[in-house]
C-alpha cells in the first residue's frame, strides 16, 4: 500500500455522529446530548481514516446500543487482523469491554477526552 501500511487493518475507531433528519431520512429520533432530532451515524474507521462498515439509525439509540450494531456488522466481515477498537468514553462500562472480548475476541479500549489531546511543543 502506498502509505506503507498493510491493507488490513489490526486498529480501529468508533465513534458516532447525529444529524438533523430530512423528510426522506426515515426512522428518526431526538439525542438529548447533541439536541438534535434526527439519524445517528455510527461508524468503525481504521487507523488511516478508511471506513470499514457504518450503521445509521434513529438518533435516540445510545452509544453503547449503536455500537453493538456496527459492531455486529463488522463482525460479518472479513478483518482477519483486527485486534484493538478504540472508542471515547460514550462507550463506557466495564459489560462492552468485556462483551467485545467476548463474543468478537477483539480489545476494547476507551480513551479520556483528556488524552487525546497532549500536544506539547518541543525545543
């Protein structure tokens, strides 16, 4: 590949993004957290931004729940390497960590707002 990378990704991330619904959109609920009405996106990408599966639902489904979905639907698909998901601490509880290791036999880590940001200007 040509960012020297192989193809097959062993890390991914999780994450979700709510929009305001349209007319035609479908299902739709109301996410207090982002006060949107609307779809949430719930998507896997690898390391190098690629998208490797995406669920959209009603926006009202909490992390954990959507999760599950994409998860789910990864898990269909062929990610031989996959070892590691990083996710934000919307995807909190001890129960997902374990439930990934479980049932998909891959790392469930989540990382601090605080720890994804540690910029430091060096001399």
């Amino acid at each position: 590949m040509q960012a020297g990378r192989d193809p097959e990704p062993s890390l991914a991330i999780i994450d979700s993004q709510s929009v305001k619904g349209t007319r035609t959109s479908g299902e739709s609920g109301y996410d207090a957290g982002k006060k949107i009405k609307g779809i949430k996106r719930h998507f896997l990408v690898g390391v190098m931004g690629l998208l490797l599966c995406i669920v959209v639902h009603a926006a009202n489904i909490q992390e954990r729940a959507g999760a599950k979905l994409v998860l789910e639907k990864a898990s269909g698909r062929s990610l031989p390497r996959m070892k590691k998901i990083l996710a934000d601490d919307g995807y909190s509880g001890q129960p997902m960590v374990d439930e990934v290791r479980e049932k998909y036999r891959w790392e469930f880590e989540r990382v601090k707002r605080t720890e994804l940001h540690k910029f430091v200007v060096m001399p």
